[in-house]
C-alpha cells in the first residue's frame, strides 16, 4: 500500500495538487465532498446522509491515523460490495489523470 501511497503522492504534486492534502478548511470540504460522493454511489441517499451527520457530532474524535484506517476500511468494504479491487481503482486513478507538461 505504501507503493500505491507514494504514487498518488507523486501524481498530486506532479498536478501541483499536493498542497490541499493540508488540513485547512477548503480541504477538509474537498475530503468530504469525495466522502459524500462515495456515500451517495454506495446507494445512499439525503435523508439517511442527514441522520450520520447529526450523529456524528456524538461520536468521540479520533486521531487522523485511527481516521484513516477507518476510511479505508469503510472504502474498502464499499469497494467489495461493488465488486470493484480497490487498490486497482486508485492506480486507475494515478493512470487516467494526466499530468500537464505545458505548465
């Protein structure tokens, strides 16, 4: 996984994205907007997405490590019941994003 890691690291520098991995206000937006987006194509809907969020202030705040280790295990249960290999979804990601040479 550190491979797969590295190079997506490798890709978002390389499209000067590396910089909104911060932890800053617009980039916890773009880490929940791509949370929303895997919650809504999993089947969810609005109404059930309300009842989390109102639950989720009740819940203990975790560190970023325990955080991360739980979304990707909740990723990678979505990515089973999809039928989808997750690690090959995220290379398909590092393939199908180009890179800009004219910058």
């Amino acid at each position: 996984m550190s491979e797969l890691q590295n190079r997506i690291v490798e890709r978002l520098a390389a499209l000067d994205l590396l910089q909104q991995v911060g932890l800053s206000p617009d980039k916890r937006e773009k880490l929940m907007t791509a949370a929303i987006g895997l919650f809504y194509a999993a089947g969810g809907d609005g109404d059930e997405l309300r009842q989390i969020v109102l639950k989720a202030d009740d819940h203990k705040r975790s560190d970023v490590a325990d955080a991360v280790a739980q979304m990707v295990v909740a990723t990678a249960a979505v990515s089973c019941a999809s039928d989808l290999d997750l690690v090959q979804a995220a290379y398909n990601w590092i393939d199908n994003t180009p890179v800009s040479l004219s910058d």
